[in-house]
C-alpha cells in the first residue's frame, strides 16, 4: 500500500486529495496541517463522509514556513513508515489570493515553503516509481507568458538553478505586475511570480533527483478559502483531477505542466481545460 505526503491537507482541495487518495486509490495519506487540531477534525469529518478511510490517514504537524517544523515532520514521518519508503509528496499548501497575506508570505509558501518540504522529505521516498506533484496554477504560465525575455528564457530552462530562480524572485517581488495585473499591486503579482517560479523549481527537482517523476498541475478555479469572492465554481474536488493523474498515470515526460483537465500544458503560455494537449515543437521532450 502506497503512502502519500499532502502538505495542507486539511482544508479546501488538500482535505478533498486525502479523502480521494484514501476512498478512491487505497493509499495511506499523512495529512500535513499547521494545526494537528484542526487537522484532526478534517480526518473525522473525512470518515464521516467516507466510512471506508478510518485508518487510513493520519495528520502531521506541518507549517512549511517554519524549517524546524519541516524538520520535525520529516523525523515523525520516517519513524511512521517504519522502514518502508514514502511514494509520494503533493505539495499543496498555498497562499495568497483571498488570504490576504503580503508579498513575502505568498513566494514563502508557494516556493520556498515546497523547497523546504522537499529538502527535508524527498529523502524517504522509495528509489524507484515515487512521484513529486506540486500544485501550481494557471497563473504560472500566465505570468511566464508576460515575462520579459531574459527572464522567461531562464525560468523556461530545463536546466535552471535555484540560484537563479531566487535571483529572480528577489529582483521582482515588489513589481506591481505587468500586462494584465499591471497595478493591481505586489500581492498579485507576487502569486503568479510564486507559481510561475515553481514550474521551474520543478525542473530543479528534476536535475537533482531523475529517478523521481515530478510534475506541476494547476488544479483549475476551485472554489476554496484562497479563491473566495474571485468567483471560482468549482468543487475541491475536481481541483484534484490532475494531482491524481500525475500521482497514479503513466507519464510520458518528467517535469512537465498539466491542467486541471490531466492533459500537458506549456509552461509559458495559457491552455484551457478541453483545449489539445500541448506537445512540444521542438521535440525535446520539454
């Protein structure tokens, strides 16, 4: 039986990728949550709406903004496997949006907080068939598509460093966006800045860690906690669709981008669920 890392798993589309991973796949889940309180009433709420996940996921306390944290959990979790290899981490926690957090918070989450997870934790995972899903969004790619040049050639690179990416975020966290967000401020701009530098941390992972099959998916407009009154519509869910397909499908690709649809998507340009499938003209698997 597989066991599956979800970092912010106790609400919105987190606590709907437990539920799923564990009534519908069979997996032990480790729900990360900041709160071992509140991530213990998602699991009971969880059993009551689906009976046959009693056992079947326990929580971790988890504030991916916090190294000693991530440390701590990564030692709970090797000592809960005991010996056996973790299959996989889906690196869901996010911020930003309807949050209402400044622009340092929204990059420490959805990026530095993921590098973190993945420094202390892709280390349990077995040597062979274990995967690595960050959830990003379709404001990534948007973001990149506005990018000036040099940026988006760098941040586009299936060679990219961290360095770089970190140059990056530094030179253009106080921008108050450009093209369509241009001003509406740091803080959006910050959240496309923090997806769109996740798809390439992606291929980090990638370099470091080949034998590891690691994607970035947008979820879709899911209507949770961080999208509230922008209007999304859609059910936690189906924000898992493409977090389940990169978990359990056969990929044709390693680092690649996938929309809320399971279908590959560019990483610097918009794809909307039904559209084809983005293959890549240059034929380099990339």
């Amino acid at each position: 039986m597989s066991t599956i890392l979800v970092t912010g798993g106790n609400a919105g589309i987190g606590r709907a990728c437990c539920k799923l991973l564990a009534s519908t796949h069979g997996s032990k889940v480790i729900m990360g949550s900041r709160s071992v309180e509140k991530g213990n009433a998602a699991i009971a709420s969880i059993a009551e709406e689906a009976p046959e996940t009693k056992g079947m996921i326990s929580v971790v306390q988890l504030d991916v903004q916090d190294d000693a944290s991530v440390k701590a959990a990564a030692e709970s979790i090797k000592a809960s496997l005991g010996g056996e290899p973790l299959f996989a981490i889906v690196n869901n926690a996010g911020a930003g949006l309807a949050h209402g957090v400044d622009t340092g918070p929204i990059l420490d989450v959805n990026l530095y907080g993921v590098k973190r997870v993945c420094d202390a934790i892709v280390p349990l995972l077995g040597p062979k068939g274990s995967r690595i899903v960050n959830v990003g969004s379709g404001i990534g790619p948007g973001w990149m598509s506005r990018a000036a040049d040099p940026i988006k050639s760098t941040l586009c690179s299936p060679s990219v460093k961290w360095e770089q990416i970190d140059e990056i975020v530094k030179a253009n966290l106080a921008s108050a966006g450009e093209g369509e967000n241009a001003g509406k401020g740091p803080a959006m701009n910050a959240y496309g800045l923090s997806k769109a530098t996740l798809m390439a941390y992606t291929s980090v992972l990638v370099q470091a860690y080949p034998h590891i099959l690691t994607s970035t998916i947008s979820p879709g407009f899911i209507d949770t906690a961080m999208t509230k009154g922008f209007g999304a519509k859609l059910t936690p869910e189906q924000g898992t669709v493409s977090i389940r397909h990169c978990l359990f499908n056969e990929l044709a690709g390693n680092g690649w981008m996938y929309g809320s649809d399971g279908k590959r998507s560019p990483i610097d340009a918009s794809r909307e669920p039904g559209e084809p499938e983005y293959t890549d003209p240059t034929g380099r698997g990339w």
